[in-house]
C-alpha cells in the first residue's frame, strides 16, 4: 500500500507530477489505469482487484471531471473528519505546532476544505465541510531519528495502543516529524510527505506522514519566509492540507484517483492561484482563523474538474 520506489524514472514521473497534472488532468481515458500508493505517484495496477476496480470505474462518472471512483469508501461521516497530530522528534521551542493547529482547527466551514465536498461515495454520500481537531500527543525519538515506513505505522499504532490517543475509524493521525528526522524510503528525494491506512484490531486507522521541509527546502519548502515566519512550518502546512484532502477522498487507495494514479491534491500539488503579500511580506493565497497560509490548490471533483483554492 506505501510502496516506495528507487528508479529515476519514477522519480521523474514524481518530480513531474504538478505540470504533467495541468496538461493531462482533465483526460481519463481509461486506457491504462494506475493506483494511487498514498505517496504522490503510481505504479501500475496490475495486482488481483485491478480487473474489480477498472470495471468500477468504467460505469462510475462518465465522463469524469478528470478523477475517477474507484468503489472504495471516503470520510464522509456527516459529523466531519477528526484530526490528531503526533509530534515526533523534538519541537521544544518550535512555534510549528501552533501554526498546525491553528491550521487544522479552522479547516471547517473554510472555502478551501469545501472542494472536499464534491467527492463522494458510491452511495452518493458527500465528505462534509468540518475537520474537527481533537488533540496531539508527542514522541520523542522512540525510534530514533532515521524512520521507515513501518516505523511510522507503528508510531501511530503506539499512540494508539498506549492510551494516548484514542482508536478512531473516522479520524486521520499525521506524523509530524522535526528536522533532524529522516524518513528513509524516500523523505526528500521522492515525497514531502504521504498517506496511508492500516487495521488496527477492528478499526481501519487512515494515518500521514507530513516530514519538515526544512531538511529541503527547495524539494518540499515554498517561499523563503513563510506568512507565519517560520518556513518549515509554512511549508508543511500545505504538506499536511494536501495529506488531509486526500485521505478524506482517498483513504484506503481505492477510492478517488485519476488514471495515472494521481489524487486530488496530486493533481494540483505546488499550484496555488490568486496570492496576496501577507502582514509579514510573504506571500499568501487564503486566511484561516487569525493566519495566512499559502496551501496548495486542489481538485474541484465538478463541471469537469479544475484545481482550485475555493468551491
Ligand atoms: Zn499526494
């Protein structure tokens, strides 16, 4: 499900992923079809449900507003999506989890957080425009500093499991990892961050992970100095929006994906509309709550598909 990959080519495909999105995104022509790994890119669908979910989404939405249903479920619980944070490494001093939170906590009701609404399940049934942010819990290196994949599934199971935040079905759990933090299969190099899901006894827990752009900015960073002032902060918060946005349209990679495997916020990653300079002379594209931020665009799953700041 998080597979990761070391070729160049797929590496060029990444890399190319926001212009390609604006020449071919609105084309699904069913030829080839691709599954999205939660990572930004695709690999070719060819295991035992290709044949399921290439039927399904030849009869769902023709013609498509350039993404495709695939027949999986979304978060579209009518009381919103829940949030929790997990703050690996060290933030002691880091004005980031004040700006994160803020973030997540002024999602609801926002112009941006509606695109989320235009996708839907098989049922019709619309993700809903709220996030609820429900808490944090911190970890301090508990496996150190250089995290695989699995590392990071357990961090989220452990925070689980130990009490400190609680199983949720309809919750989304991003690691957040401070600068000195590694996430080795591709941190960087292939990804700014990802998504994923796994069952944790009976629960489906749908997780992130959302690296400090620090480590690179001119890989994962946006601007120099950020409309917060703290530009690993400012750059994340488009990383953790772009994670949200797909893990409610897309939280089991079976859901919502373009033929090349792209989801919503891969088809307009890097992209952001109409900015503004900000208080502090960066530039910012939206407010939410007392911030700027300068997010990402996303997909606007309607009259034929567009990336968008609003909807
Ligand atoms: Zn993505």
């Amino acid at each position: 499900m998080t597979s990761s990959f070391k070729t160049a080519a797929l590496l060029s495909l990444l890399l190319a992923c926001p212009l390609a999105a604006q020449a071919g995104a609105a084309r699904d022509d069913g030829a080839t079809h691709y599954r999205p790994t939660g990572k930004g890119h695709a690999e070719l669908d060819n295991d035992a449900g290709a044949s399921a979910r290439k039927a399904a989404a030849k009869v769902v939405k023709t013609p498509s507003n350039g993404i495709l249903y695939h027949g999986g479920p979304v978060m579209n619980n009518v009381n919103g999506t829940n949030v929790y944070y997990i703050w690996y490494g060290n933030w002691t001093g880091s004005t980031t989890p004040a700006i994160l939170t803020d973030l997540a906590s002024n999602l609801t009701g926002s112009p941006w957080w509606n695109i989320n609404t235009s996708y839907a399940d098989g049922a019709g049934k619309k993700v809903v425009n709220r996030v609820n942010w429900l808490g944090s819990t911190t970890d301090s290196y508990s496996l150190g500093a250089a995290l695989s994949d699995a590392n990071v599934k357990t961090v989220v199971t452990s925070a689980i499991t130990s009490g400190r935040l609680p199983s949720d079905a309809n919750g989304i759990y991003v690691v957040l990892s401070s600068a000195d933090v590694n996430e080795t299969s591709g941190l960087c190099t292939q990804y700014c961050g990802w998504h994923s899901a796994a069952t944790l006894g009976a629960v489906v827990i749908k997780y992130a992970f959302v690296g400090n752009p620090d480590r690179c900015p001119t890989a994962c960073g946006t601007q120099t100095s950020g409309p917060n002032s703290n530009t690993g902060a400012d750059a994340m918060a488009s990383i953790v929006a772009h994670e949200l946005a797909e893990t409610v349209s897309d939280p089991q990679l079976n859901a919502w994906y373009d033929s090349r495997g792209y989801e919503n916020a891969d088809k307009c990653a890097w992209t952001y509309g109409a900015t503004y300079t900000a208080a502090n002379g960066a530039v910012a594209n939206l407010k939410l709550g007392a911030r700027d931020f300068l997010l990402q665009q996303n997909w606007v799953n309607a009259a034929g598909g567009a990336c968008a700041k609003a909807y």
